[in-house]
C-alpha cells in the first residue's frame, strides 16, 4: 500500500454504514450459520466458527441471537440456506471490484448487483475475469495505540503472518488464508486489541485515480454496492492520490 491506506478508508466507512443501518448483526448471523453448517457448531473444532463467535462478541451481539444462528446451521432449529457466493465486477476508469454476499436468493441478488454496477458507470464482469489480479489473504487491523511495533511485528511473524505495516494510526497484518486463524489466536492469547479481521482480496497493484469527479463515481458505486443487504465486502483496486482523497471528505 502507498501512503495513505485504500483498503482502511473504504473499510471504516463501511463499519460506519453497518452500524448505522443494523446490518452488521445480519451479516455476523449468516457467516455463523455458514460457518456451523460447514464444520460443526463447537468452536473448539470449528477456528472460523470461533473467529466469528469473537467477532460478534466484539460486536455486542446478543447471545441468543450468536447460539440460535449456529443452531440453524447444525440443523437444530430449522433454517433458510445460506450461500456465499462473489462477484467481479469493472467501475469507471477500469478499476476491478470483488464483491463477496451470503444470500438466500441468488437470483436477486445478482440483479441487485448487477443494477449497481449498470447505474453507476461499471459493469458486472464474468467469473474469473479479475479475481486473477487480486490475492485472498489475512488481514488484521490493529489500533496502534494498543501495542508497540516490535512487539506485534515478533508475534505475528511468529504466528504466520507475511507482513505488518504501519500506517497513520493502526497496523495492518497480512497473513496466508492457512495461517489466519493461528494468527487470530494468537492475537487473542496476547490480549491484542484487533479493530477488524477478514479473508480480504488484496490487489497486487492498483489504478490511480487523479480525477476528482471519477474518483466521486467510484465511490459512489462502491456505496451503493455496501448498502445491500446481502453484500458481506466488497474490494477494489483503487487508489486515490492525498489530493483526492481530501476533496472527497470536504
């Protein structure tokens, strides 16, 4: 990443979203019935089911909501059927877009995606044709405020992790998909504060946007895309220079 972080813009704007329209909750509850439905509900046997458990802690989820979510995905209550499914996707100026949703109506969401896309200047784009230039990995998103660099750098090397960056005001720690939930316990064993964790699509390099109406659009149809209730995250390529980006915030 440059100097300025694309990734934790666009994520805490999105956690803002979440949290103002409530769909943080329905998110967490269909990754938990997923994850139970995969591999069990016990969480000593189930690393996702428990990184998420953790997640909707964190959250301040409500536990009768956290339990009656694994228990439709055990098959001990009964329940819709959840699918995780991605889609690729071009905005303006070529910039790649991932979308990732859990949806229990594909057909719907698919239109829904696609009207986004069509509306806002990009267009929804084959399987497979950009997920090439992207990378599936780890990413953790440490406050720097709760731990010093040489300490979390020691234990997350340790853990697995490829690469701790520091930016403005957290870390950023990339992991492969194999060693998240190591690196996830052991952030928790060490009591380190983690703002955000997620199996994210890094771009391996990215479209600079110097254009301050373009950069508009692609914000906008990154937006419209979060506020779906089925999308889960969506991941770009793009990167606005400084100037841009202090345009887009006055």
């Amino acid at each position: 990443m440059s100097g300025h972080s694309k990734w934790a813009t666009t994520k805490r704007h999105k956690a803002a979203v979440d949290a103002k329209r409530g769909k943080l909750f329905s998110i967490l509850s269909k990754e938990l019935t997923i994850a139970a439905r995969a591999s069990g509900g016990d969480q000593e046997f189930n690393p996702r089911l428990r990184t998420i458990v953790q997640k909707a802690k964190a959250a301040n989820m409500p536990a009768d909501n956290v339990k009656k979510a694994i228990q439709k995905g055990t098959g001990e209550i009964p329940g819709i059927i959840i699918e995780e499914l991605m889609y690729e996707g071009y905005a303006p100026c070529g910039v790649g877009v991932i979308v990732e949703v859990t949806t229990d109506n594909k057909n719907r969401t698919v239109s829904e995606v696609r009207s986004i896309f069509t509306k806002c200047g990009g267009n929804l784009a084959s399987p497979g044709a950009l997920a090439f230039n992207f990378q599936r990995m780890g990413q953790f998103i440490v406050p720097a405020d709760n731990v010093t660099e040489d300490k979390l750098m020691d234990i997350a090397i340790n853990a697995g992790a490829e690469d701790v960056k520091k930016e403005e005001d957290f870390f950023e720690i990339l992991c492969p998909v194999s060693e998240y939930d190591k690196l996830s316990q052991a952030l928790i064993e060490e009591n380190i504060a983690v703002e955000s964790s997620e199996l994210a699509y890094i771009p391996n390099n990215y479209i600079q946007i110097p254009d301050v109406d373009i950069a508009k659009k692609i914000v906008k149809l990154l937006d419209k895309l979060d506020e779906l209730e089925d999308v889960r995250m969506v991941f770009s390529n793009h990167d606005f220079p400084n100037e841009v980006s202090n345009q887009l915030e006055d």
